[in-house]
C-alpha cells in the first residue's frame, strides 16, 4: 500500500544552524506533498506545500524540493531559532485519496 | 477569520463506552477529515467527508463511524472504546474535496483518554 517514510525521527542542531528532513513515497501517483510543524498540545500546522510539477519553493526560511524520478522531498530550514523546536510531518497525496503521513521528525534547536 | 474548532479538547471515558468528536470547519470549506494520532502509530487516516458523503476511508474497525451535516459540521463516533483507542483525535478541512488537492488545516484535536 502507500507509504511515506521520512527520516531522521530525531534531530538536533545548534540555533543558527540548518535542519534537513527527507520524506520517500511510494506511490508514483502522489502530486501533492505538504508539511506541517506541530508544537506541543496543538493540531498540526501547514508551513509549506509543494505540487508535482514544481522541484521547489521557498518561503523565507523554508525550502522545499522534490525529486518526482526519485521518489524524494525534502524540507529545509535555514538560519534555525529556537521556537522552530517542534514535531515536523511530510505528506503525500494523490487527487481523490487520502493523506499519507510521514512517522514525523522531532527537531530540537539548542540555543 | 476563524480556524478549525474541535470539541471537546479532553475527554475521559471508560472501556465498553461509547463517545462522540465534533468538529466545526474553516467557515467556507466543505471537506472534513479525521486523523487518529498516537505516538506509536502517528497520524492515521480515518475518514473524509464532502457534502455531507463519505468520500475516503481509512483502515479502522467499523466501531469507527462519522458523519457530516448541512453546515459541514462533522462529528465522529466511536462505540465500545477499548483501551488502544486512547489517542488524539484530529479534524482538519479543507475548501474542497481532497481529489482537488488544497491545503488542509487542522483543529487543536480532542484528547480522549480511555481508562
């Protein structure tokens, strides 16, 4: 069945710093990947999407790209701050079916 | 412009009950979605709704049922709780149906403990 595994599930870097997370799919069908950035006792929140026919955007300090042959998107964040300290999930999905959610990836940014 | 509200944000049951989620979309949008969240399981696809039909289903037993009003209001229900169902319950929606492929939002979810 669809799969989305993202990795690492833990990561730490000093404040200032970037921050890498990698998300895989499995199916080649899926054309639309967002993540969202969870905090602590509240619902997920979109920072940043990307669709199949795009290989990368940019928000201010985030950045998304995607590899469609490779089946890869990964989500960058530069000059990283404490308050990005959170739980972040990719997504992938295809038009008409559900959601599939990466197992999520808990960043620390120590001051 | 007010966000997905879910009620209630807690709530304890005990086994062999049975309760009820509600979940008041963005105003204007017209799809709803719930996810089970767990730490060991992450979020889970339960179902979504669009004008009122179910329209995607997600891997859980049929003690797992929703449905959604006029107003695009969702509720969802879960019948004789056991144990493993303790877990976030989160409600995210959408301006349309997911086929259309826009972004999601999600409520603050429903904290249901069964004991």
């Amino acid at each position: 069945g669809e799969n989305v595994e993202q990795h690492p599930s833990t990561l730490s870097v000093q404040e200032g710093d970037s921050a890498v997370i990698k998300c895989t799919y499995s199916d080649s069908a899926s054309n639309y990947f967002p993540w969202y950035k969870q905090e602590l006792g509240k619902g997920p929140q979109l920072i940043i999407d990307i669709r199949s026919n795009v290989g990368e955007k940019k928000d201010q300090r985030i950045a998304v790209t995607l590899n469609k042959t490779a089946k890869h998107f990964s989500l960058h964040i530069t000059e990283t701050q404490p308050e990005d300290s959170a739980v972040y999930f990719c997504a992938a999905r295809k038009g008409g079916f559900k959601t599939i959610f990466g197992a999520g990836t808990r960043l620390f940014v120590k001051a | 412009k007010a966000g997905v509200t879910q009620t209630p944000r807690y709530l304890i049951k005990t086994r062999g009950q049975q309760v009820t989620l509600s979940c008041s979309p963005i105003s204007g949008h017209r799809s709803v979605s719930w996810y089970q969240q767990t730490p060991g399981q992450g979020l889970q696809f339960l179902f979504e709704y669009f004008s009122e039909t179910q329209r995607n289903k997600g891997n859980f037993p049929g003690r797992f049922s929703g449905r959604q009003f006029s107003n695009s209001r969702s509720e969802m229900n879960v019948s004789t709780l056991e144990l493993g169902d303790s877990a976030l319950y989160l409600c995210a929606s959408s301006l349309v149906s997911q086929g259309a492929n826009t972004e999601a939002f999600f409520g603050q979810g429903t904290r249901l403990t069964v004991v």
